[in-house]
C-alpha cells in the first residue's frame, strides 16, 4: 500500500527515530523531537537550583504549615466541660470526673406519698438535667476552592513588581481556578490561582509543592511553559503559557470524534513530551484530555503536573493510589509492586481510543470488576484501520511488563504512517478538515530531484514489465565481485538524536555527518576536513570546507564538530556496521573501500509505512524497510541495485539480473518502490512520461 503520496520535504527534517527502528514522521514546524535513549546513569538526575521567587513561595509554604501543625489538637467532650465548669465544680485529683461535672441540686423534704400513681407522680416532679456533652464535629477533607471574589480584578506580584489584570475565567478545577491575565504591556498568560486556605491540608500541600517543582523544570516545547510563581497574603498564583484553544476535551466535546490523521498528530506531539518527561525520570500520571491543551497553531501543550512524580533510580516505583479514574492504569489500584512510567502509556491507550471513538473504552462502576475483566470493543459501523485497532491492543494490557513503551509505541505502523498533517486549520475545533486541508508537504520538491525519480521510477517500470523475459532468457546473475564506487555509497549507520541536535550517520565508505535541526549539515571530508552543508526544501549545496586544524574557525562551527564527533563515537561502539569493508559484515566479494575525498553525504530523508527513505548527494536513493529489515540501494537511476537482506548478505545487480533472480523478496521490494516512486509524481502534480 502506497503512501507516498503524503510524505515530507526531508531537508530540514527532524524524523524521531531510533537506530535501524522504525520512527514516526517528523516536521520543523512540529517540533518533534523523541530521541533514542542514550546510555545514562542510574541514579536520578540533580535537581536544578529553582528560581528566588519559587523558592520563597515554597518556604512560605512551608512555614505556614508548620505553623498550622503546632496548634492545640481539639479537646475530647469531657475535657471541654470540665474547663467550662466552674472551679468549685472541678474534681480533685482523685475525684470522680462525671459527678464533679454534673449541676448540683438542691436535696427535696421526704412527704407522704400521694394517691397518684407513682408514674404521673415522678413525671411531675423536676428532673435534674444533665449537660450534654459537645462532641467536636469531624474535621473535613474537603479542599477550599478559590472563589472569584477572592481573586482581585487587578493582582501585584511585589517580588517582580508586576501587575496582572484579570481578563477572564478559563476553567475551574478540584483545587484552583484558571483565569485569563494580561500585564500592563498586553502580554497574555494564564494564571492559576490557589487560596492558601487549602495549605492546611498535608496532602494538597504536598501536591502544590510537587507541581510547582517539577512543573518548573520541564523545558520543551510540547509542555505547557511554566513562567513563576509569586504569593500574596490570600492566594498563591502561578504563571503559565496561555493555550487559547482550550483542551482537547474541548474539540471533542464539539467534534464527537477525529479523523486517524488528526489523531496521528496529536499523538506524535503526545509521545513527544511524554518521551522527555520520562527521560527526566518523571511519571506524570494524569494524562487525560482535559490536561492536553492546544495552542494558537493547535499543537499539543502537556500541562497539570499536579500528581507527577520523581522517580529517584530506574528501578523505584510509585505506590500512592492517584489519578483520573477513566484513566487508571490497573497496577495503580491493585499492583503490588507499585507503578511507574508505563502508567502514562496507559493513559495514552485510553486517550487515542476516546479521540477515534468519542467515548472512554472502560465507565468505571465497580472498579474491581472492571480491572478483573478488561474489555473493550468498537462501535459497529465505526471505519477504524486495523494499524490503530492493533496500538490499541498492545497498549491496553494489564500487565505492565507486557505493554510497550515510548519508543516502542513510535515504531508501530499507525504512528509511522505518512499521513501525517503539517499543520491542523482552525475550523478543526468544530469540524473535520477536507483531506486538502491535511495534505502534507511533498518527498520530492526540486527540479533535480524530480527528474532523478522520474527516471528512476521508469527505469523499474520498464524492467518489471519485462520480468517474464527476462526471467525465460538470463540466469540471475549478480555482479561478482561488486564494483564499489563513489556512486554506489549508501547510508550503513544511523542514530536519531533530533532532540537536541540532529540525525547522525555514516556512510559505507567510512565518513560520518549530521542532518542538525536548523536545516545544515556537517559531514566528513576526508581525514583532516569537514565540509558544511545548507539545505533548501529545493536543493542542498556545499557552503565550504575547514581543515581540523583551522585556528579561525567560527565558535559555533567548532561546537558542530564536537557534536559530530560524539553522535560518531556513539554510532561505532554501539551500532552493527554492515559496509562493505568491515569485519562485522557477512559480504564475501568485499573490495578495498574507495577514495575517502567523495564528499556525499545525506540530502534528505523520509519516514514511509513500510521503510524510511535516504536521498544522498551522489544521487543514491535508498529503502531502509523496517519488518523484515531489508535494504535496497538504488544507484545509476535504477539501472543498478544492492540488494542487502535481512542477514546482512549483499548481492549487487544490474536491475534485468535482479528481476530474473526470482528471489520472491526482492521482486515485492522493487514493486514497492516503484510504486512509492510514482505515487510521488502524482503527489506533486509532476506525473512522469510513459514508457515506450
């Protein structure tokens, strides 16, 4: 199945993917950065020193608490009499504690009983009344809510000396309200405010101080931006990034439900921020639609760490019973041995089935019951593909050691998919785009580029509509031994590390680069030079070339190196080489590697269904595919190919060879990449010339 036709320009690609894994599609304008992890320790990482203004706010906190906690505990029922009694009323020591208490009354004359009877006689007379003892009411739990007329219209932030003018209500929610602000100078933030009558309970303190702590480290752009903190004598306000799209909650509440692209999008950006807060070793723990807001440009902004945790070493989990319950993760209520960041994989199981479907996949009733039998189905007459129904599956499974994780949900075929939007239109709040609305960026943009696939596609349209010739006339011989050449050079290792930096490789004749995320590259030149590249969705030229030793470099050319240099270190102790001329390969016929000085590096590359896709400079265009892991290496404009299976084998042909080979596998590959091939002609309205 093609699906080309939705691909992206790849010269400032950012595709999140790990080394020879398949990842999710990728955009600049996405910021999408779900890096590989990289080898780190396994103690937790320091906390950084929080900002004054943070740090005083918390202190404050902390002290009134404290202060909180010296007061006189209540007074049980009869110590309260006594130390209303008065003194001669007291008991002694040894005295008797409920007589001492009780009113005295004065002693009655003995008279002659009456003719009444005894009943109505005793009725009659007075009965001394005992107090009855004031029984202290029962301390509640229940949080105070700030109220709207304890938040002033305009707030001073003294610590700042800045003021905040209260514009509108955003939403309320179990512990603050959020409100609308704007400065002086117009800025707009969000504002939620908490009442510091809610700080006397130990828990809510414990919450709050949590948030604002964890909340404040968190640098990326799929969280929402924690700017302060500061008090007054009533509230304690915190300054957030204002998302004036609401929630996700929102757009499905008027949508019912959304399209597989639309969903795509949403949890490209999801897993995301969701793969930096567990590489900060934090589990968020209430990741539900509410808490997914959306920014002017409808991106996804994670935000609410309220119940988010730390967890101090890979191996700790988490006990405390917490969360939404529609989005409960099993072990959360009845595992054992705690819980940790898969509880947030969880969540994301429920939230991609409730965006497809437009309800939860579980009503908790019984709990019990419910975790004892988990069972979902979809509504009938619901068109769902079956790459969706299967992440689905995988996700929500009791067993956390058996559901995958953040970069293992990335490499599912429904993530990896290139029906992916670049951008949403706003009209998508209240209805579902048209499919011109989502219609991704094209593979192949510029002039050279289309003309190199054109000729290609039709060099294979031509030789696989003469495959029963060729198979009754040649033997399937492939070239023996492989003539290497600069114009044969593919991709043999690479590593996703556009989290922060880029995507690193190295070529099968030994030189290495990095595809970075400001849409340059520095590549290996040969032994003692780099060459610097700048890439255009058009073309991609060498700018200039800087010997090692060049004193005058500039700083952040000399910054590059290092960072190249390492992505490098890290590609060769821990990747498998499959060049030609390396031990670790299976090749037989393996000839000397040639001159280093060819200069190629990586153009572009791409993220299809099936395989993710390499343009080099030296017009190679070459197929990774992901299940089985076979490599086609297309060179010559198609005329010739390298053929690497998945046991690292290569066998080199001329396309008329490889076709008369009759190796089933091959055969499927090259029909697939003719079609890909193709289907990009009708993408970017430059269909190709049919073969004579």
């Amino acid at each position: 199945m093609s699906q080309s036709k939705k691909g992206f320009s790849l010269a400032s690609k950012k595709t999140p993917l790990k080394d020879h894994t398949p990842s999710s599609s990728n955009q600049e304008q996405f910021g999408l950065s779900i890096p590989k992890y990289a080898p780190v320790s396994k103690t937790a990482k320091a906390t950084p020193a929080l900002p004054p203004s943070v740090a005083n706010v918390l202190k404050n906190m902390e002290h009134q608490h404290s202060l909180g906690s010296k007061r006189r505990s209540p007074l049980r029922p009869y110590d309260r009499n006594v130390r209303d009694a008065p003194l001669h009323q007291r008991p002694s020591s040894s005295g008797d504690l409920r007589k001492s208490v009780l009113p005295t009354t004065a002693k009655q004359p003995i008279t002659k009983p009456s003719s009444q009877p005894l009943r109505q006689t005793l009725r009659q007379q007075p009965q001394p009344q005992r107090p009855k003892p004031k029984v202290p009411a029962k301390a509640s739990n229940k949080i105070h809510v700030v109220t709207d007329e304890e938040v002033p219209d305009v707030i001073h932030d003294v610590y700042h000396n800045r003021t905040y003018y209260k514009v509108e209500l955003l939403g309320e929610g179990g512990f603050a309200r959020c409100y609308q602000v704007r400065t002086k100078a117009g800025e707009m933030y969000a504002l939620k405010v908490v009442s510091k009558k809610s700080l006397s309970n130990v828990k809510f303190l414990a919450k709050l101080h949590c948030e604002i702590i964890i909340h404040g480290q968190m640098q990326h752009r799929r969280i929402v931006y924690f700017h302060d903190c500061f008090e007054d004598d009533a509230n304690i306000y915190l300054v957030l990034e204002i998302c004036r799209n609401k929630s996700l909650a929102e757009m499905l509440r008027a949508r019912r439900r959304l399209s597989e692209p639309e969903v795509r999008f949403f949890m490209l950006q999801l897993l995301d921020a969701c793969e930096y807060i567990h590489s900060q070793q934090v589990v968020h723990r209430d990741i539900k639609l509410s808490n997914v807001f959306l920014d002017d440009d409808l991106n996804v902004k994670l935000g609410d760490f309220g119940l988010s945790a730390i967890l101090k070493t890979y191996e700790e989990r988490k006990k405390t019973v917490c969360g939404t319950p529609n989005y409960l993760a099993p072990e959360v209520l009845f595992g054992k041995d705690g819980h940790n960041q898969k509880v947030d994989v969880w969540s994301l199981g429920i939230l991609l089935y409730t965006l497809l479907v437009g309800k939860h996949p579980f009503r908790i009733r019984d709990s019990k019951e419910l975790f004892r039998y988990i069972k979902y189905t979809f509504p009938e007459g619901l068109s769902l593909s079956s790459d969706v129904k299967d992440l689905i599956a995988k996700i929500l499974v009791p067993n956390p050691d058996e559901r995958p994780t953040i970069p293992e949900v990335l490499q599912h075929p429904f993530i990896q998919n290139a029906d992916l939007p670049t951008h949403l239109p706003h009209s998508a709040l209240t209805t579902c785009p048209s499919l011109d609305e989502l219609q991704p960026v094209i593979l192949f943009q510029s002039g050279s580029d289309h003309k190199l696939v054109e000729r290609t596609a039709m060099t294979l349209v031509k030789g696989l509509d003469r495959i029963t010739h060729y198979k009754r006339t040649l033997k399937g011989t492939p070239i023996d031994p492989p003539e290497w050449s600069e114009h044969n050079i593919y991709i043999n290792k690479w590593v996703d590390a556009t989290y922060r930096y880029g995507f690193g490789y190295t070529t099968s004749e030994g030189n290495a680069g990095v595809l970075f995320n400001d849409t340059t590259s520095l590549a290996t030149y040969d032994k003692k030079s780099y060459q610097l590249v700048s890439h255009t969705p058009d073309t991609s030229e060498v700018e200039a070339r800087y010997d090692v030793d060049n004193k005058d470099m500039p700083f952040e050319l000399k910054k590059k190196i290092f960072l190249v240099n390492n992505i490098i270190d890290y590609i060769y102790q821990t990747l498998v080489d499959d060049s030609p001329y390396s031990s670790q390969t299976s090749v037989q016929n393996a000839t000397p590697a040639p001159p280093s000085q060819s200069g190629v590096y990586l153009s572009k590359y791409m993220v299809f269904q099936k395989a993710i896709v390499f343009r080099l400079s030296n017009n190679v265009i070459q197929f990774n595919f992901f299940n089985p892991r076979h490599k086609l290496i297309l060179f010559d404009e198609g005329a010739r190919l390298l053929y690497i299976d998945q046991h690292r084998i290569k066998r080199m042909y001329e396309l008329p060879e490889a076709i008369a080979s009759g190796d089933p596998e091959l055969t499927k590959l090259l029909y697939f990449v003719r079609d890909e091939l193709i289907q990009q002609f009708k993408t970017s309205n430059c269909q190709p010339a049919q073969p004579h």
